[in-house]
C-alpha cells in the first residue's frame, strides 16, 4: 500500500496557502474600499465615537437597474476631510456642476468616464477631481463622469448601456484602479443587492436585474467563496470578458475606448487583443499622491498626476481624432430581455410599434418568468431611420388561437445599442411599470427623442 499522507499534507498546504493569499488580497481591497463602505452604508467609530462618513450617505439611493445611483440634484458637504468637501449632483445624476444634453455642442469632443468611488470623486471637490482637470488639458472636449462610489464593473458596464451611450461619445475610458471586493463576482455588496453578470455559452449572460427592493433576500445561486481554488481565475476571465464588453459596446457605437488600470492581469489581457490600454501602476505608486488616514484613494496631487497620466496617453494615441473613431453603425436594431407567464398550450409574443405602425412579424416568447428567466428578442430594420415613437406590447393565446390575458415582462430594451428601462416608458400616458410588468392591452410607449437617441 502506498503511503500518501505527505502528499495529502502538502495539498493541505497549498490549499492554506491559496486561501491566505486570497484573503491578503480581500484585506487589500477592502483598505482599498474603506472609503466605499463609508459612502454606501457604514459609518467607523474612533473611541466610541461615531465619524463622519467622507461621502454623505445622503447623496445615494436604490436603483433596481443598477443596484444604487446618485440622487438628481442631491448636495451635501462632508468635513471628515480638510478642507471640508461639498458633493453637488446634476439633474441626471452625475457628480458634476454642469448640466449635459445628450447631444453633445458643436465642435466639442465627448468624453464619457467608467468607475467607482475613485472616478466619483471620493474625499476630493470636484474642481481638483481628475475629470475636471482632464477637461481642460484636452480642451475642447467635455467630460461626462457616471463613477459612482462602490461600483464594480459589471455595474459600470451597465452605466455605460443605460446612460453613457446616449452622450454620443467619442471617447470612453473606463478607469479600473482594483477589483476591489470582488465585486464584480457577487450579486449583493456592502449589504445591498446589485445586479452582475455571468460569463457562460462564450457570451456574458446578465442576473439579478431587475434588483430586488434594498430588504428583499438575494440567493447566492452559483457563487463562490475566496477560498476556492477556482476563484482567482474565474475572478480576472469575468473581469477580462466584461471590460472586452465594454470595449466592443463602445466601438459598435463609433467611438474610440482606452482602459485605464493598475490590474496586472487586465494589462495583459488588453495588449493580448489590442485594446488601448495605460498602465498606470508606476506613476500613481508614490505615497504623497493618496489621501490620509489609508482611505486608499487619490488626494488632489494624485489626481492631478492620473489626469496628466491620462490626457498625454490620449494624445499620443490621437484617441479623440476624428480619423481613429469607426463609422457609426447605421440602421434600426432593437432587442428586448423578456419573459412571461406560461400557461398551458399557451403561446406569449411579443410586438412593436414604430411611430404607430406595426411592425410585424412578432416574436415568440418562451423564458417562464415564475422560473426567473429571460430571453432576449430580436428585430432588425435594417436601413430604416430611428423612429421617434417606439411601442411595445404582448398577447398570448390559447390552444385553439382564443386570446388570453398576457403577462409579459420587459426588463431591457435595447435600441441600437442603448439600453431603456421599462420606467422610461408609458402606459396609459402614465409612468411605465419600473419592473416592466405589461398586462393584458397594455402597450410601453417611449419617447426616444426624449430619452436622448435621436440625437446620436
């Protein structure tokens, strides 16, 4: 009989050794993301004494598309920090003292931004906050910065469909400084559910979307914990394929992309299939470039550093002229994430509308929603102009063609290449439904004028 304790042993090792090391890098991201806590829903004590968040709690709110957003118009000042820091929200939700159309003016380049609480401008005013100083060393451009604290970038991805593309930009950088918390492998965080994606079939399959209410309980379902030996490469191909996303949405929209990052395997990746790609790990290393108290995020030298970092990468690379973006691709593409209720010999489709006019055929739809899942549905126009009314109904019938009640349920509607939430729309000349659930005749009508597409 052979004796394979020593073997055995040293398995045990290597499986304490991953799992220490696993836990090094959660201690790592969660200095990292000390900050983060602190914005969305915890408040640190010193000596028995509360202290001030560095990010107001008050500014954030729940978003069932996005798992929390910034509230429209919200303001609040923090003294955690000195000098004290005011955080001023626009209409759309931006941290930003300007207000942005959705078509951009003429002659200026768009530049739209990806991240988390250090795109969002954590502990800094947002005079001395990278974007703003990128504005003006690229002058004549215009910033638009969608970073919000505590974003992983699956959350960032969807920024980017549901608001960033409807900026029209030319130019997209997506500023990954960690994976910090892994968030990007979990459906809740920081205590609050959030949707993610899973990487499956070769293509990112979205879950968790629509998120539940904040109080609602959210199944693990296929998650891992860090302690898996599978973890960390399932981590960094979840990470490669969602930024490789986010790369190939911005180029099928005709602007230029460029990733921005301290991950040593999103650098390689990136030059592996060619996207741009800045490395910025050396120059954002030193010690006087980071706030104080480890909240492990960029004072104003820092950010001045990442912006100078940034602008002279972008030169180089002649990412904002007008010769190194593709053509925008034309035509009518739409797509919907559906699902509906099943009944026995029932058959549920789906129709849509274009400036009133039917546009058949339907489409079938098949994912029974009490199983939680959902289909996406195609139309293509091919060379037809974007419409300014677009509308969308159900039907189901029976065995026998009788018609019965539907129950359809639309969570994403996609029209080249943006995406709408359910609650863009209306029904009835009322609010649409913010789930996306469409009983019997009613019918989702968008204004997509309105929601910014006719203008791209």
């Amino acid at each position: 009989m052979t004796d394979n304790s020593g073997s055995r042993g040293a398995a045990r090792q290597r499986s304490r050794a991953r799992a220490i090391g696993w836990a090094v890098i959660a201690a790592v991201n969660l200095a990292c993301a000390l900050g983060i806590y602190l914005a969305v829903d915890v408040r640190v004590f010193d000596g028995g004494k509360a202290v001030e968040p560095v990010v107001p709690r008050v500014i954030g709110r729940f978003d069932p598309w996005l798992g929390w957003a910034l509230i429209p118009g919200a303001k609040a000042v923090s003294h955690r920090l000195a000098p004290p820091v005011e955080y001023r929200i626009n209409s759309k939700g931006l941290r930003s003292d300007q207000e942005h159309d959705y078509r951009a003016p003429d002659a200026i380049r768009r530049v739209v931004l990806l991240g988390d609480s250090n795109t969002f401008g954590f502990g800094v005013p947002i005079e001395a906050h990278f974007s703003s100083r990128l504005e003006r060393l690229l002058e004549p451009a215009e910033i638009i910065n969608l970073g919000v604290s505590a974003f992983g970038i699956d959350q960032e991805l969807l920024s980017l469909r549901y608001e960033g593309l409807r900026y029209g930009p030319d130019l997209v950088i997506a500023y990954i400084p960690h994976y910090g918390d892994f968030r990007h492998m979990y459906r809740r965080r920081f205590g609050r559910g959030k949707p993610c994606f899973r990487y499956e079939a070769g293509g990112l399959q979205l879950v968790g979307s629509p998120v539940g209410a904040p109080n609602e309980p959210i199944e693990a379902g296929d998650e891992i914990e860090t302690d898996d030996p599978h973890f960390g490469p399932l981590l960094q191909e979840l990470g490669n394929r969602i930024v490789e996303e986010m790369h190939r949405v911005t180029s099928a929209a005709g602007a230029s992309f460029l990733l921005v990052t301290k991950v040593p395997s999103l650098v390689d990746f990136a030059r592996d299939v060619g996207m741009p790609v800045l490395d910025v790990r050396a120059a954002m290393a030193a010690p006087e470039l980071k706030l104080p108290e480890g909240l492990g995020h960029m004072n104003a030298a820092g950010n001045q550093a990442l912006a100078a970092e940034i602008a002279g990468f972008v030169r180089r690379r002649n990412l904002l002229a007008a010769s190194s973006r593709p053509e925008r691709r034309s035509g009518l593409h739409i797509a919907l994430r559906v699902s509906a209720a099943s009944a026995a010999g029932a058959a549920t489709t789906v129709r849509l509308w274009l400036d009133g006019e039917a546009t058949p055929p339907s489409r079938p739809v098949t994912a029974p929603h009490q199983r939680g899942e959902w289909e996406w549905v195609r139309f293509d126009f091919g060379g037809r102009a974007l419409p300014r009314r677009l509308t969308i109904a159900g039907a189901m019938r029976g065995d026998h063609g009788a018609e019965l009640a539907p129950q359809l349920w639309v969570s994403v509607i996609e029209v080249n290449g943006v995406w709408l939430r359910p609650g863009e729309g209306r029904v009835g000349g009322r609010p649409g439904p913010v789930r996306g659930r469409l009983a019997q005749s009613a019918r989702l009508e968008f204004d997509l004028a309105e929601a910014g597409l006719a203008s791209r």
